[in-house]
C-alpha cells in the first residue's frame, strides 16, 4: 500500500482526504511529528498548497499531498478567497470569520458564492501536480447546524436547502469541492 504524507493538522480535512483515498495510507503530520505552524505567504490556492508540500518533503523526502482551499463570494469580489482562515483576523475563530462574513452580506440579495479546492501532490521537486474543484452554492441568512468546519454552517449546496453544517459527513464527502479535486487525483494515480 501506498504511503502519503499529508501536509495539514485539520482532522476535517484528514477524515475528508482519507475518506476518498481510502486504499492509500495517509500519514498525518502528528504522525510523523511535524508539530510547527507552516506559513501561508502566497496569494492563490496552487502556490500555498505547494508551500506546504515543499515544507515537508524537504524535511521527510516522502511524496506529500496538500490542500489549500476557500471560500469565494461573487458579492464580495471572491474574497475571503486565500484568507478565509484569517478573514476576522490571524488568530479568528471559524465563527468569528463566518459572522463577519454574514455582516458583509447583511441585506445583501446576491449571495452567490463558491468554495474551491487545490489539491498538491508532491512526489519529487520535478514531479509535481495540481489537482482542482469546487463547490457551487449560497451564503444562508444564520449560521445553521455543527457539522463539519469552518464556513459550512453558513454555505447551502447548489440543489440543497440546508447548510453543509446541517447535511451529514456521508453528503459532504460526496460533493465537497474537496472530493471533487480528489476524485481527479485517483483518475491519475
Ligand atoms: P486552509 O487550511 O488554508 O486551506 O484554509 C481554508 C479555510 O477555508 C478554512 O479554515 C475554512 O475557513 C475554509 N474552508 C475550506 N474548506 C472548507 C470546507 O470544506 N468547509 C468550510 N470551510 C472550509
């Protein structure tokens, strides 16, 4: 069986990766003791999805597989985009990032907006591939349900009426921006 280092400490992202890739081992960073905050100094998806990767194959030599991903609201010109993890600010909690989020939508009537995924496999400095996908939907009125991370309590799936954080782990593994860019990475490996 083949072995991937997998260059994140979110358990969402993990459980969400492996569940797609489920025949390949994921070793998870805790695993191989990497316990530093990798920084994230680009400003597109593809160059700090390869941040990450390179950060650690320099380390371990080991090919390694990343995922840069957010949130991107037409109303808002695509912002949070690249910073939707520190759109309240560095240090934000998902909540706080959410709320703000919903502020600047307040009476908005547009509120189109998609989430996107760039997937990074790393196996040597010459061997690299991005792999993309997205989700299309809405931004809800008030955050709705605990599932999942980040934005999902307030993003409604295209073709859904509840938000990701009330649509169960099984649903979002399926037609997550994640599993999509995953699903073409298992079309070439
Ligand atoms: P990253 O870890 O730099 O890729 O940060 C991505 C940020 O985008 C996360 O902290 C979340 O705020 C948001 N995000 C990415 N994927 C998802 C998702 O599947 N659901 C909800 N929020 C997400």
């Amino acid at each position: 069986m083949k072995n991937i280092i997998l260059a994140s400490s979110n358990p969402h992202k993990l459980e969400e990766i492996q569940n797609v890739l489920s025949p390949i081992k994921i070793n998870t960073l805790l695993e191989i003791g990497f316990i530093d905050e990798i920084e994230e100094t680009a400003n597109t998806f593809e160059g700090n999805a390869l941040i990450k990767c390179e950060t650690i194959y320099q380390l371990y030599k080991k090919p390694v597989i990343s995922d840069d991903s957010g949130l991107l609201v037409h109303y808002l010109k695509d912002a949070p985009g690249v910073y939707s993890s520190r759109y309240a600010g560095q240090n934000a909690t998902d909540q706080m990032n959410y709320e703000k989020l919903l502020n600047n939508l307040n009476d908005i009537a547009d509120r189109r907006a998609k989430f996107v995924t760039v997937i990074c496999y790393y196996q040597s400095p010459r061997n690299i591939a991005y792999f993309k996908g997205e989700l299309t939907g809405s931004i809800a009125e008030q955050p709705e349900g605990y599932n999942g991370f980040g934005y999902d309590p307030i993003f409604i799936p295209e073709g859904f009426n509840q938000t990701l954080g009330q649509l169960s782990s099984e649903i979002k593994n399926r037609l997550s921006h994640r599993a999509r860019a995953l699903e073409k990475f298992n079309l070439v490996f």
